[in-house]
C-alpha cells in the first residue's frame, strides 16, 4: 500500500505522502512505533528522505518521537486529520477561484461532458435502487466521473503549484476515498449523491468568471463531502502499550 504511493514529486515528499497516507488511513495504527530504517526499508529508499519526511509528520502532529530513530504515530484522536481536512478544503476552494479566471471553453465543455455522463448514471442509480437491485458498481462509475471532473477543475485552474500542494495536502488517497464511498453506499446507498448537483452550478460560475461563487460552492461541497468519510470512518484499534 505504501509502495504504491511513491509515484510523482520528489522523493521527500513521496515518502511524505506514503507515511503521511499510511497513517491517515489507519494502515499505521495509533499509538504504533516505527523506525526510520524499517520506514526506508519498506518504501526501498535511503534513509535521508526518511527523516525529512518524518520531520514534516512531527510538525503536522501526526508522528511523535520515541527515541532517538524511532518514533510512534500520535494519539491524536482525529484532531491531526480534522487539520489535514480543513488544508484540502481551503486548497480545493483556491482552485476553484484560480480556474474561474483561466478556464478555457473547450475545458468547461469537458466539465459539461462529464456532467452529463453523470447525470446518466445518476438516473440509473435511481432506477436501480427503487428496483431494489445493487447499485455499487455504478456508484463506483459515477466516483470515478467525478474524479475525472475535479482533475479538470485542476487543469483548468492553470496553477501547477496549487495543485502540487492539494495533491500533497489530500486526508485520503483516491482509492481510499472511493474505497470509503463504496463501504459506505453497502449500508446507504444514496450516500453523497445529493452534493453532484452542485456541480452544473460550479460549472456556471466558472463560464462566468465568478470565483467567489465557484470558490463558496466547493468549500460547501468539499467539506461537506470530507465530514462525512471522517464522521462515518471506523477507528482503527489502538496497539497496547
């Protein structure tokens, strides 16, 4: 699972995110100790992007030092990742206001497309659940859809350092989140679906150069969305110590 995530960026901020993911996803448990060396191992790195990484974690509350190479992830109780959530939730919104101003036409008819794909699946849903048949398949369609939108989004905000820092800042991975989703449409299966119809509405406000509109409508969205997987995320056991 770690391993998976170095893939982009430099390698301290791989390894940032890796542990950082690790952690947040319950992978590491609370109260855990850990070593740098079984860190660099794990990830197949030397263990200088180990420390800095672990440095970063420190500072964010999310590892704390239990010795002089060891150190154990926090007893934060969520708070740390309340933090982490409140950062995306600012960042997604920046975006938003960025990509009011730079979006290109043929960028809001892609955003448009994807709405429109979406709107298909949406009924679909719909029709599915009151047939009573299953529905996550296509819930994972429509998740996916969407991830596709918001990498618009990002195109369309013409910032790659913005992006970069969103990227790096996120509370859950995108297979995690759509993991978390779909747990989540097993018990309610209208899960989330009342936020996409913000989305027409953003897209609006992006035709019309509105940041302030498109940045409220996904501060609404975004936290909104991210309250829900925190509320409703199992917690991961505590290791005794």
């Amino acid at each position: 699972m770690m391993g998976e995530a170095l893939q982009t960026d430099t390698l301290a901020d791989r390894v940032y995110r890796a542990l950082r993911d690790a952690i947040t996803t319950g992978e590491l448990r609370p109260g855990q100790k850990v070593t740098e060396r079984g860190f660099a191992e794990q990830l197949s790195v030397s263990p200088t992007p180990v420390r800095e990484a672990i440095r970063r974690l420190e500072q964010d509350g999310l590892l704390e030092r239990a010795g002089p190479r060891t150190v154990k992830v926090a007893m934060f109780g969520g708070v740390a990742v309340q933090d982490l959530a409140e950062v995306e939730v600012g960042l997604r919104g920046m975006v938003a206001r960025f990509a009011a101003r730079h979006a290109k036409p043929e960028q809001l008819d892609q955003l448009d497309a994807i709405l429109d794909e979406a709107d298909d699946l949406l009924i679909l849903i719909k029709q599915r659940h009151e047939s009573g048949q299953e529905v996550g398949k296509h819930v994972g369609r429509l998740f996916d859809a969407m991830q596709r939108f918001n990498a618009v989004v990002e195109s369309c905000a013409g910032n790659p350092v913005l992006v970069r820092l969103l990227d790096q800042t996120r509370v859950f991975s995108s297979p995690e989140r759509r993991s978390r989703v779909l747990e989540r449409v097993a018990v309610d299966e209208t899960f989330g679906l009342d936020r996409y119809t913000t989305h027409r509405r953003l897209v609006g406000a992006l035709r019309e150069g509105d940041s302030a509109a498109a940045e409220a409508l996904v501060l609404e969205d975004v936290r909104g969305g991210l309250g829900d997987l925190l509320a409703n995320a199992p917690r991961p056991p505590v290791s005794p110590s």
